[in-house]
C-alpha cells in the first residue's frame, strides 16, 4: 500500500507561507502610507497567490497527499454467518463481534451489536453479502487498530449498518458514526449499503477515505460521509440526507490533507448545511451532483476547483465558497439565496453565522452588518447615509476604494498562518475616505446606452470603523472600512477558464473579496431582484478577456466588467423579462436567454461583439433597447 504524495516538502511549505503571508496582507495590505517592508510584504503575497492557485483539478491535487492505494485482497478468507458467528480469527463477547486478524472476511445474515476489526495493524478486507448489523450504541462496524480496511459490496448484494446510540459526552475517543473508522476506509463493490445513524455520521474515518463503487442510501443526523485526512469519490451511486453537511473533510493540520475530491459518480445530497465542506480544497473533476443544501452547495476553506462533472445544487445559501475558486470545465447550475459564486474568507460566510438566515435573505437582526447592525430589512441598508439611493453614487464619496487601514481600537488578535479568514464585519461603522481603486463602471444611462460612470464608492484611506472596540482593517471598503461597493484587494480570486455555467442567485451573482478574471466558458448570471446585489461585485473588477457573458440584475448595484477587459463588451438598462434576444446591427441573433424571473440592467460580453457597434435588446418582437460595445 501507499501513502506517499507527490507533492514535495518545499511545495508544502511554500503553500504554508503563502496562507500567512495572505493572512499578514488582510490587515496590513490596505493601509494607505505602508513602509516599505509591509509593500514588499504584500507584493511577495501577490506572488505567492499566483504560485498556488491551480489551473485545474490535477493541478491542484498534485499539491495534495495522495489517496492510499491498497494492497490485493488476501486468499485467506473466513465466512462468518452473523447468526452465528465463528471461525479463524472471529471474537464473540456478548453482543460484540472482533476480528482479530489481517485477511479477508465475507459477512453474511443479522447482528444485533456491533463488529470491530481490531487486527492490530495491516489490511483487512470485509465482504459484505447480504449483511445487516444494528447496533443500540453508536458503531454497528468500528474499525479500530489497523492500517487500511476494504470494504466489498458482493455483487446483487443488499446491506445495511445501522445505529441508534448517542455518543458519550466524557467519552475522549469517542465512536461517532454507524460505520467509523480509525484507519483509512475504502468502499467498493456493485452492492448495496444502506447506512443510518440516527444521532451521529453516517460514514467516517479519522484517516481518509475513498467510495469508487458500489450504491449507498445514507442517512446520518450529523455529517453524511467524513473522511479526515481526505473524502474521495471516484464512482458509485449515492443518496446522502444529511442533518448537517452531506461531505466532509476535516483535517485542519496539514495543508496537504482536509479535501474532498469527487471525480466520478452519481450523488443526490440533501444536507442542513454544507453539502460539500472541505478544510483545504474541494475539488470535483467528474460525476453528476445535485444537491439541497441549508448553507453552502460547495465550500472550501483554500481551494474550490470545478472542471468537469455536472453540479446542479437546486438550493443553497451560498452556492460556491472559496478563498480561491477556479471554475474551468464541466456543467455548473446554481441557485442559492444569497451569492451564487463568492471568493471570500477562508471560514464560511454562512447562513447560520448570524447576518442571515439559513436559506434565506438576511434576517434584518444580525449584529454583524456593516449598516449600523440592523442587517438587510428593505432594499436598502437600513442605516445608509443621508440621501443614499441605491444604485447611485453617495453624496461625498468618490469613485473606486483603495484598501483601508486600522481605525482606532486594538487590532484583532491573531494574524492567520494558516487558512486567511475574513475581515470582521462593524457592529457601526463610519464614512471612510476615498481611494482610487477600481470595481467596474456603475450602471448605465437611463436611454440604455452604456457610458463610463464611475466606479464603485470607496473603501477607507486611512481607515476609520470600529467593532465594539476592535480596529477593523479597511481593505473591504466602503462605510466603516466595510460592506458597501469599493472593497480593496483581500487576496481571493475568482478564475473562470471554460464550462457552461449558470448561476440564479439573490444575492451578487459573481462575487470575490479580491480579484476575478474570465478567460473563457459560457457564464450566465441571473442575479438578485432586490437592490442591496449586484449580479457582478469584484472588488477590483472583473476582468474579461474570453468567453460569453451574460449578467442581469435589479440595476441597484450593477456593475460593469472592470476597465483591464479587452473583450468587447456592453451594458443597458430597459426592464426584462421572459425571452431576451440579442441582435447585431444586421438584424443576426447572437444569443437567445429566457430568464427566470425579471431584471432591470444587462451586462453582455462575446467574442462575437465589435467595439463601437450597436446592438438591439428584444422581448419577443418588441424592441427594448439599444447598446453599443465598448
């Protein structure tokens, strides 16, 4: 067997640096006057993001410790009927079945108890055959002491692991799944596994843990499939319900390990939170995923990468989180109730973390807002400065937002070292100064034709909110040093290099805390129908340079893609709804889109426009507008 990763020590150390150096570049990136040494400090940062963001799925798990393959399975066999368990190696203590012994075991018939492999090292394989365990404490199968266990589905084979106990509080290595592992889990076979547990996971290992056949109905109260070190799935067929996330990675220690990978299969997950949470990176290179999800349809703490497979998540909060996201192939179809797609913090911008609730707009009661606290109770922040209108620029402030500093207050403990996390959001924040950044034009003319108007209002120059005492640093922009338009460079990228995506979100439709950029694909943005989104909010612009793009929304914070663009592109503002047709001068369709519901501004970029030519927006027959490319 192997553990052995092809990602070499000084690769994982600079990987290491670069998180710090991204955690140093947070608080001391956006002050206005930095010395020299906190410039370099930060350039070095940019360096060392463009060192580790990947350019696909391989790319980035050859940054990761490599799954373990295992050893062929043994020729010493044991058949134990679970009615009346005997043979070489087989332990009965009252309701407990030990294997104690390395080699192959085929399991058959009903156990009310539980069976544990406790071989003291090596690999033990388990053929199930028509196997039904039921424990009344948490564990029906626990694998304790040894190095690797395979788990076969006899072929035609129906089998199930249940429990229904409830971990024991004081416990300090406690069982914590229907089938838990202590040592790397790997399932295969062309079974069946119906696993429940009705308090803990359903499957976990505190080791990795890999699925490449066989079919699963999963039931957990907690987390549907754990893997520590890694969750790999490479086929099968899986029907997760989840009370909390469906797939899960856990390892916070080693930058090489806390991942999930999907690259084949066909899962349905239905999760209260997550349906993907990893640690480092989640990645999804093959399969068909549709997921339900209470928060976040895919969530990574560093990387989410997506270029192949088909994801359809039907319901989610936030549709897709990372620090770095690179969506570059396969079919992507997101609908979520805030942001669709969002390169933010390394911790989750969850629906649970108190700014909104789940599944849900903002709840109007979090403490967290950057509008005085009250969060979003109307289209417009609740706590605006006098005269504000949505969509327009406010009174004072000038175009774009270079990153804030510290206000006063004590800097929040703690420099990340290892995951960057985001900015603190103020409890009450005030104006902050304006810088020169860049977030893409504002929104266009009310005769539909696309001038330059400016950027976003500003983030804080020298940085003046606070948060209950706390110094907030000003890199997001804005009021307060945060939340509205402006937002300096917080280290996040968004990348999009190909797939068909579309995204139906009510909150910002593309949304990175740092840089984004589009190179290619086919990316269609049905954005937020209320005023306080945008289907665009890059904080440095969305560069495109390839691919075809379509981003409609309310018009209440539009934004345009960011002036680095060399594709040609145009903007409109006419009111939208049911089939959009997008014609040339001549009359010819170029792209035909039937929205989900309305929208009040379009943003339109293709290879197929000319700069400085005009173009007709058209509802069916009528002719609602005209624009021309810049």
């Amino acid at each position: 067997m192997s553990t052995t990763s092809p990602k070499s020590i000084s690769s994982h150390a600079g990987r290491m640096v670069a998180r710090a150096l991204v955690g140093a570049t947070l608080f001391l990136g956006g002050c206005a006057a930095l010395p020299d040494v906190v410039t370099s400090m930060a350039e070095s940062a940019s360096a060392a993001l463009a060192a580790i963001m990947p350019t696909s799925v391989d790319d980035a798990m050859s940054r990761n410790l490599a799954p373990l393959k295992p050893d062929a399975m043994s020729a010493r066999t044991v058949l134990i009927d679970l009615a009346a368990p005997s043979g070489d190696g087989v332990l009965v203590k009252k309701d407990v079945i030990t294997l104690s012994k390395t080699g192959s075991y085929t399991l058959s018939g009903s156990w009310a108890g539980q069976v544990v492999v406790d071989p003291g090292g090596g690999q033990v394989d388990l053929i199930l055959d028509g196997a039904s365990v039921a424990s009344s404490v948490p564990g029906a199968l626990v694998v304790e002491d040894t190095d690797v266990v395979v788990v076969h589905l006899a072929e035609g084979s129906e089998n199930s692991l249940s429990d229904t106990g409830v971990a024991d509080e004081d416990d300090k290595n406690p069982v914590e799944a229907a089938l838990y592992s202590h040592a790397t889990l790997i399932l295969t076979g062309t079974g069946k596994l119906a696993v429940t547990s009705a308090d803990g996971d359903a499957i976990a290992s505190k080791d990795g843990l890999e699925i490449n056949s066989g079919t699963y109905v999963i039931t957990a109260g907690d987390d549907g499939i754990r893997g520590k070190d890694y969750l790999v799935i490479s086929g099968g067929i899986l029907d997760i319900q989840a009370g909390s996330k469906a797939l899960k990675s856990t390892n916070t220690s080693d930058a090489m390990a806390g991942y999930v990978w999907v690259s084949g299969g066909d899962i349905t997950a239905k999760a209260g939170d997550d349906c993907i949470h990893a640690k480092t990176d989640a990645l999804i290179s093959g399969g068909t995923l549709t997921f339900a999800c209470g928060d976040d349809g895919v969530h990574a703490d560093v990387v989410t990468a997506i270029d192949g497979g088909k994801l359809t998540i039907t319901s989610s909060y936030e549709g897709i989180e990372g620090f770095y996201i690179l969506l570059a192939g396969g079919i992507i179809d997101v609908t979520s109730s805030d942001d669709g797609v969002n390169a933010a913090g390394g911790t989750s911008s969850s629906a649970s973390s108190g700014d909104a609730a789940p599944g849900g707009i903002p709840d109007g009661t979090a403490t967290d807002q950057p509008w005085g606290g009250s969060g979003w109770s109307s289209e417009m922040p609740t706590d605006a400065p006098s005269g504000y209108v949505p969509g327009e620029m406010p009174s004072g402030f000038a175009p774009g937002g270079a990153p804030g500093g510290f206000g006063p207050g004590e800097v929040p403990s703690g420099v990340p070292t290892d995951v960057p996390t985001d900015v603190p959001s103020a409890a009450s924040g005030q104006p902050g100064g304006a810088g020169p950044g860049t977030h893409g034009n504002r929104g266009p003319s009310s005769d539909a034709t696309m001038p330059d108007m400016g950027t976003r209002p500003g983030g804080t120059a020298a940085g003046t909110g606070t948060d209950g005492g706390f110094a907030r640093p000003g890199g997001a922009g804005g009021f307060g040093g945060g939340g509205f338009g402006g937002e300096g460079n917080g280290g996040q990228i968004l990348l999009i290099t190909g797939g068909d995506i579309t995204i139906n979100a009510e909150g910002d439709g593309l949304d990175s805390n740092g840089s984004g950029s589009m190179t290619g694909g086919n990316v269609t943005v049905y954005g937020p129908t209320r005023s306080g989104d945008g289907a665009i909010d890059v904080n440095t612009g969305l560069v495109v340079t390839g691919g075809t793009l379509l981003a409609v929304d309310s018009g209440g914070m539009s934004t345009t893609p960011g002036t680095a663009s060399t594709q040609p592109w145009f903007s409109a503002r006419a009111s939208i709804s049911g089939t959009l047709t997008i014609s040339d001068s001549s009359g010819k369709a170029l792209a035909t889109y039937t929205l989900p519901k309305g929208a009040s501004n379009v943003v339109y970029s293709s290879p197929d426009l000319v700069g400085g030519q005009t173009y007709t927006l058209s509802l069916g027959a009528q002719q609602i507008g005209t624009a021309t490319a810049q």
